[in-house]
C-alpha cells in the first residue's frame, strides 16, 4: 500500500479502502475491526470542518475576510506579500490548502495586473516554461481541477477595464521590467507556501494532523493529550513564527527587500500603480455591497465552532468538557452540533410578526446552507483516505509490523532524543517532497509510535514533528496541490521553486525543532514517560520478538 500511495498506481482513495479486503483475507484484522476504522471520531471532526467551509463559501464570507486584510496592508509589493500570506494561511486554517490558493490566486492576478500593467514578461521565460510544464504533467501526483486550473489562468481574462487602464511599461529600463518579474514571482510562491503553513495551525487544517489525531486512539487508547485546544497553542505560533520568516526570505529573494530599499524613494509611477492596484481592492469590496444577514450568522456559528472546539479541554484551564461524564465528549461532538445549525438556521432574518399572523403564507425559507450543496463541495475521497490511514495503522499495530520495522532502527537508540528527532523530520520533509504528505505521515506514524517505546522517550515527542513536517513541502511543484495550482499560472520555473523551496524546508525544520523542544514541553508533558505509554509497552514486550517478526512475514 505504500507504494501504492507513493506512486498513485491506483486513486489514492482506492487505494485507502484495501485494507477492508486484504486484512481479513492475510488474518491481519477481522472484518469487524477494520471497517470502524473508516468512521471514527476523528472522520466526523473533519467532516465539521468541511461543512463549515462549505458554508462561508456558500455566502462569500471567505472573499470578504481577505479584501478587508489587504485594505489594510496596502498594496506596497512587500506588504502585499505579507497581506496575502496572512490571508491564505487563516483561510488554510479552516478551509482545505488547494481551495484557499485556488480562491487567493485570481485576487492576487487582478491586483499585479493593475499594479505593473498587462504586459507580461515571458521572454526570457517561455521556452523554458514550457519544458517545465511538460516534465511537470508527465510525473504530476496531484492533477489540477478544470476549475482550479481556471482559476489559476484568470489573469488573461478578467478585469478588461483595468487592463485597458493599465500603463505601459514596455518602455521601461530592463531592471525594472526584472523587479516587475520577480514580484510576480513573489506573490505566487507566497500563496502556497502559506497554504501549507497555515494548514498546520489547527487539527483539522490538514490531513495528517487528523491521522495523527487518530493513530493516538488506535496506539494509545489512554492518550488525551492532543485536542484542537492544545495543538492550536503548540501550532499557532509556530505558524506566525514561520509566515514571518518565510516572508523576509521570499521579499529578500524577490521583491526587494534590503535596508537601501526601504530608504529609497519611490518613483512616480510606481506610486501612481499602487494607488491604482489599492482602488481595485476597494472597488471589489465595495462589490460585494453590505454584509449580508446570512454573512453575520454564518460568521458568529463560525466563531462558535472555533472558541467552543478550543475550549472543550485547553489544558491550562479547565473546559466546559469537565461539565459532562469524562470520555464522553470529544471535538467531533462539538464540530457536529455546530454545524447541525446550519442546516436549519434561516438564511434570510426572521420576521416576529409571522409568528402571530395566522394569515401569513408558509413559505419554505432557505437555510444557511443545504445538504445537497454541502455534499457536492465536500470531498469525500480524503475522508476514505484519512479511514485508510487509521486501518493501516490499525493493521500495523496488530500484526507487530511497525514493531519490526523499530527494531531494524536501532542505531537511534545511541543518539540522543534531540538529534533523533532532528534526524527524523530532516528524513520526512525530504521524503514529502516526493509522496503526498497523507501517505508520508500513514507510511511513517506507526514505526515512529514504537520506535519512541524503544527510545523511552514521549511518543509525541516524535510524532507532532513529524506530523507537521508532511506539511513543510515547497520546492517541486508535483509536492502538492497548490505548488501545482501556482505552477500552472505559466509565471514560475521549477528553478524558482527549488531556489526559494530549500530555504523554505530548511527554516521549517529549524524552527519546527525549536518549537518541540521548548514551548511544546509543558504543554503536551514531552519531558516525562507517561503512564500510558507504558502500558502500551508492557502489551507489546509481552509477545517475543521471534514470535513478532514470524507473525509478521506470515501476514505479509
């Protein structure tokens, strides 16, 4: 199944569900342990979240969030960057990666047009961007949507009257024209970059996040450790931590950005761009007329789902999870009342005096959001995969695979925790730039899960860096989906990408072991061996490895 799920030899989804018949077949798992697998808990706090994003695209509220950020950072090439960044990594936190650049793209086209003009610099670049292209659609793991795809080509095609508005730069110096390049450039390498970055911040931005989530309940049942509350405060700062640098190096690298540029006095025509490109986003704002009632609502059970999920059980304070039996509550309970709501709350603002005219008509009012539209923008295919990853951890576990595969990594047990730990999410960030970062964390979660048994170190202590390491993947455009979505806009080269991706991989895993070495400690209590943990490891140690490794090869 790994290699299945490396080289796509069959739909990743299809690939997921083997399990339900192979397991039982090879006397791995019965039949009724391994289809649960495919509706725990954990599916159904994801599933929340994409009915959640369903709803704030249904109303727009998700376009309105990002013009109102860029109207306040402005238009200036460094800022915008920054704007953007911000903007695609709070949307990434709730929406899915691919859908929050495909959405931020077009915006991001029609600004630059109206910025520098509709003259694109292709030059020096068509040749060899047709050679990426081509070497890209014939190895590309993640195909492109015809609707993102549209999406992603938008600047050749809207906003005709701010193009014909748009000056002439024809006749400008040759290092303006590589200033103008590069900002493009710039502006769509931060957009995907923040989309991954951002998907880390919240347990249901990003699959392996959830993988992890559910590898926990299958390993170590006893483990209630992680919660959308306590990975928020671990993941958020290191998210703002991240966009931070990773916006100095991309602003270093392509627009700008040095001590003498920020002293240097703008020329004429580039302010009278900037004024021009600010004017668009007001006029885009202005667009989308008052906020509508469904907006407030759907905005306010938004707020809900975010504040209510965080503090069920937020470690530094007591939840309103400690109002109801222990063990009963979890965030997929919460997720799931949330957004109950929208498909019975009105979409239009309820009249009082209907309720006391016997006379008035009943008319059917529309609600928030409607299952039909909710089934058609949810993708299903990732909740089977994310029930795949639980079964083959499920399988893993069982059959003492990932037991076996610990055992053959013991030249880790002589380092120290730290440098393993090091060691380790190097191998992953390097290995997710080549398989999707769901089959990179379902292929490595189970062997990282014993192999911190052996090292007697906290499992979480392995397995939170190399769950958001799946994430860090910049420099290939095959890496993920929205590489590919900013690939396919015909501005960048792979040589761009490998430029400015290694630096970006190399940051992540500095700071992402930074992070589990110091503010992650007190709140996931890495420094200890905790109770659960060794229980799991008395289960295990009582079975000897002959007998492990026999089992093993027998199910294989």
């Amino acid at each position: 199944m790994a290699v299945y799920w490396c080289t796509e030899a069959l739909p990743l989804s299809v690939t997921a569900m083997l399990p339900i018949t192979l397991f039982p077949f090879l006397g791995i798992l019965k039949s009724s342990v391994v289809c649960p697998q495919y509706f725990l808990d954990t599916n159904f706090l994801f599933l929340s979240g994409l009915i959640m994003a369903s709803a704030i695209e249904e109303w727009n509220l998700h376009r309105r969030i990002a013009l109102r950020i860029l109207m306040l950072v402005g238009v200036q090439p460094a800022w915008l960057i920054l704007g953007m960044m911000l903007n695609t990594s709070f949307l990434s936190m709730w929406l899915s990666n691919t859908a929050s650049t495909a959405m931020m793209l077009p915006i991001a086209s029609a600004i630059l047009k109206n910025l520098f003009g509709l003259k694109e610099i292709q030059k020096d670049l068509s040749r060899e961007s047709e050679e990426n292209a081509a070497a890209v659609r014939t190895k590309v793991r993640h195909p492109v949507s015809t609707e993102i795809q549209f999406l992603a080509n938008t600047e050749d095609k809207d906003c005709p009257e701010e193009a014909e508005t748009s000056l002439d730069l024809s006749a400008t110096s040759t290092k303006e024209e590589e200033y103008r390049r590069n900002v493009w450039k710039g502006l769509l390498l931060s957009i995907p970059y923040s989309a991954s970055i951002g998907g880390t911040a919240t347990l249901t931005g990003t699959a392996p996040n959830l993988i992890l989530l559910g590898g926990l309940k299958s390993f170590f049942p006893q483990c209630d450790t992680v919660n959308f509350g306590s990975w928020f405060i671990f993941a958020f700062p290191l998210m703002l931590l991240f966009l931070l640098l990773g916006w100095l190096w991309i602003c270093f690298l392509y627009a700008g950005m040095t001590l003498r540029g920020w002293r240097k006095k703008k020329s004429n025509i580039r302010a009278d761009a900037e004024h021009r490109a600010q004017a668009v986003i007001q006029e885009e704002y202005k667009n989308l007329g008052p906020m509508k009632f469904a907006e407030q609502a759907v905005f306010i059970l938004f707020c809900m789902f975010a504040i209510l999920l965080f503090f069920r059980d937020p470690k530094f304070i007591p939840g309103w999870a400690n109002l109801f039996t222990p063990g009963f509550t979890s965030d997929a309970v919460m997720g799931v009342a949330v957004v109950t709501v929208l498909f019975f709350f009105p979409s239009q603002r309820p009249s009082l005096k209907w309720w006391f005219d016997f006379k008035a008509p009943n008319t059917e009012t529309e609600p928030l959001l409607t299952w039909t539209k909710a089934q058609h923008s949810i993708p299903w295919n990732v909740i089977i995969l994310l029930g795949g990853g639980f079964a083959m951890a499920k399988g893993c576990e069982q059959s003492g695979l990932s037991l076996w595969i610990s055992d053959q990594l013991h030249p880790l047990e002589g380092m120290p925790p730290m440098l393993a730990v090091f060691i380790i999410t190097a191998v992953i960030i390097f290995f997710t730039e080549f398989a999707s970062n769901t089959a990179t964390i379902i292929i490595f979660l189970p062997v990282l899960s014993e192999l911190a048994i052996r090292l007697k170190v906290h499992p979480l202590y392995l397995m939170i860096p190399a769950t958001v390491g799946c994430s860090y993947a910049f420099m290939l455009p095959v890496s993920t989906p929205p590489n590919s979505i900013a690939f396919a806009s015909g501005h960048l080269l792979v040589k761009d990408m490998m430029r400015a991706g290694f630096l970006m991989n190399l940051i992540g895993l500095l700071l992402l072991n930074m992070a589990i070495n110091t503010w992650a400690q007190p709140i996931f209590q890495l420094g200890t061996f905790p109770e659960w943990a060794h229980n799991h490891s008395a289960s295990v140690t009582a079975l000897p490895p002959a007998s492990v490794a026999n089992k093993t090869l027998r199910a294989l």
